[in-house]
C-alpha cells in the first residue's frame, strides 16, 4: 500500500467569480474576462452563458452569486442606468462577497454605493485584478432606508411569488432601452388585489436593491382634491431630499423633476382614477422606474404598454387564503361545490383580496379587458 504522502492530492475547487454586465454595452468584455477568468484557474459565471432564454431576473442568478466568492461588476453607461445590474452588485455586497468594479471606460459612471472600492480596470490591470480576487473584501457604503412610505401589508395574507417575479419581470423589461420615462402599470377590477400585490412587490428584496435611492409610494384614490404638496413631502422624504423646497406646487413640481433626474428609485402611483394626476409624476429619470395600479383601461393603453393583469384567485389560492384567516388546515375546510367558490371568496373586499397571476383559463385578461369597448 503506497505511503498516504504518495496519494493524489484532491484538485481544489476554483474559487467562483460572477460577472455582472449590461447587455446593452457590456457583453463583449464580459466574455473577455470570462475567458482570462478561466484561463487564470478561476470559475466565472456568465447570465448568458448558463441561463437558457435569457431571463431578466431569477432563482439562477441568485444562487449563482450567492455561491460566488467575489463579484466582477463591469461598470457602463448601460450597467449605470440598469436595475437588473444594481440588484446584482447590491446582493453581492449585503452578502459580503469580495466586488471588484472594472471600468469599461474611463469615464465610465460609478454608483455611489461603489465608489469606496478599488476600480480596475481590464486588460491592463488583470495582474492586479487577479490578486484583489484573492483579497478579502473590501467593506462598502450601503445605502438605508430612509423613511419607508410604503403601506404595510395585510395582517393576513399569502405571499403570491410568481405574481411578484411577473411583475418585477415587467418593471425590469425596460433593460436596453432608451426609455428616460420608464412605465409599468398593474391593472384590474376593483378589488382585485392590485395594490396588496404592488406593496409585496415593493418589499422584494430585489426590487429594493434595484432601487437603491429609495422607494416612494404616493396615493391617489377617487376621492383626491388634487393637491399634490402632501404627497410629495411624503415622497421626497422617501428619498432622502430636504423638505425646505417642497411648501408650494410650483415648488414641488421643480424639485421633484430635480431630484429624481439623478436617482435610482421607484416611484409608485397607487389608485389612479384620472390620467392628468398620473402625468404630473412622470418625469425625466433614466435610472428611475414608475409603477401605477388602476382599474381604468384607457389609461393603461394611453401610458404604456408593460402591464400586468391582476386576476382573481384560483379555487385552491381562495380555500387557502380562508384557511389562513380561520386558523385551520386547508384540508378541514368544507369541500368547495364548484369553481365558483375561489371567485365569491377572491372577490371579497378587505383583507381577502389577493393579486393572481393571469392565466386562470375562462376569467378576464387584462389583454381580452383592454379589446373592449371604453
């Protein structure tokens, strides 16, 4: 029996290194550094490479940089203004994993949340690059919360995964575009469940790494007077700016258009009835995304065209949910006698109401609701 010193040796595992890029302007160097990666006993991990179809986020991209040592994030204009990009270099720090930022170019623009860290850049430090892969990580200035507009959800109610990964699928689709207004809508009929939906969706937590400056809820309802000083104080503390401009609608409306031209936020317009008051809050924001909920068709159709029907529960969501609030198992509930018992009780006002994915075959689609008629 050879000596245990003459036993080969088990190889170590490459250390994993995800690279975080904008399509739009980053995927020629990306695989660049792919290539020098693994050539230099790395393991990098491309989206593009492993991901069959190209999903904008998902369970893969999670885990792979969950399981990564260190993230490469090559900084573009593309990178800058893309929520995909940030909620992979946000995920990374919060973990503690080793981010390294390349400059493309540079003149390249810089994250705030990156600017403590040691920029490379590829090829002509890949030296240097290689060692800071070894090196521990270097602690960076996370963004907080500041004031949290965001309404509580109910103090029952099932998280609803796919709907939220739907719709946070849509509010990233603008990826590559040169959208300065970028508009995403969830829509349905009154007590559908649009707007627990959209506060599950702001309390993602990729969604609120996307948005690192902030998120800001404004509520409009039917019964609005129209003054929109109140709403955006509540707005601008959410995003960090000082209250002193904000004291008239002139003024609110200047600082407003100001502040967010330079942020990467999500500004949610809740309740819509009547499209001038949702006009007044689009601006100019390329790194900012805006999200409304309605139940009025033609303001969907005359603000965008990335939406999300909210539908009623399934039969099986519906005995769940009321197994829920009647604290008992779902299967001690009486049997339902037909289909029609996930819709009297889905429809139901107050907390029971859910956002539902659309594909439930036979009940309103968003897409069949905007061919008709008003």
């Amino acid at each position: 029996m050879p000596p245990a010193s003459a036993k080969s040796k088990t190889k170590p595992s490459p250390r994993r290194v995800f690279i975080s890029y904008a399509r739009k302007d980053g995927a020629t160097l990306a695989h660049q550094l792919r290539d020098f990666l693994a050539q230099s006993n790395f393991g990098p991990w491309l989206d593009t490479h492993q991901i069959d179809g190209g999903a904008s986020w998902s369970r893969n991209i999670e885990d792979a940089i969950d399981n990564s040592h260190a993230l490469i994030a090559i900084l573009t204009e593309g990178s800058y203004v893309s929520e995909i990009c940030r909620a992979e270099q946000m995920r990374a720090l919060r973990a503690g994993k080793t981010v390294i930022p390349v400059l493309a170019k540079s003149t390249a623009p810089r994250p705030l949340f990156l600017e403590t860290l040691n920029y490379r850049q590829f090829p002509a430090q890949q030296n240097e690059l290689v060692k800071d892969l070894g090196a521990k990580p270097t602690q960076a200035v996370l963004p907080q919360l500041r004031y949290d507009t965001v309404p509580s959800p109910p103090q029952k109610f099932m998280p609803r995964e796919n709907a939220v990964a739907a719709v946070r699928h849509l509010l990233f689709s603008s990826e590559g575009s040169s959208e300065s207004i970028a508009v995403t809508a969830v829509a349905g009929m009154d007590g559908i469940g649009k707007t627990v939906l959209t506060i599950a969706l702001c309390r993602d937590p990729t969604v609120r790494d996307a948005f690192p400056d902030g998120i800001a809820w404004i509520t409009i309802g039917r019964e609005w007077n129209g003054d929109f000083v109140p709403r955006m104080r509540e707005a601008a503390k959410a995003l960090g700016d000082d209250l002193a401009a904000y004291d008239n609608p002139i003024a609110c409306q200047t600082q407003y258009r100001n502040l967010l031209r330079g942020k990467a936020a999500l500004v949610v317009i809740d309740d819509v009835w009547k499209i001038q008051h949702l006009e007044q809050l689009l601006v100019d924001s390329p790194r900012s995304r805006f999200l409304f909920t309605t139940r009025d068709k033609s303001i969907v159709r005359a603000k965008t065209n990335r939406f999300y029907a909210a539908d009623v529960l399934s039969t099986q969501e519906a005995r769940a949910l009321l197994a829920l609030w009647a604290n008992v198992e779902s299967g001690k509930l009486p049997p339902a006698e037909s289909a029609r018992f996930g819709r009297q009780n889905a429809e139901g006002v107050g907390p029971v109401d859910q956002p539902h994915a659309p594909h439930a075959e036979g009940r309103l689609r968003l897409d069949q609701w905007l061919g008709g008629n008003g």
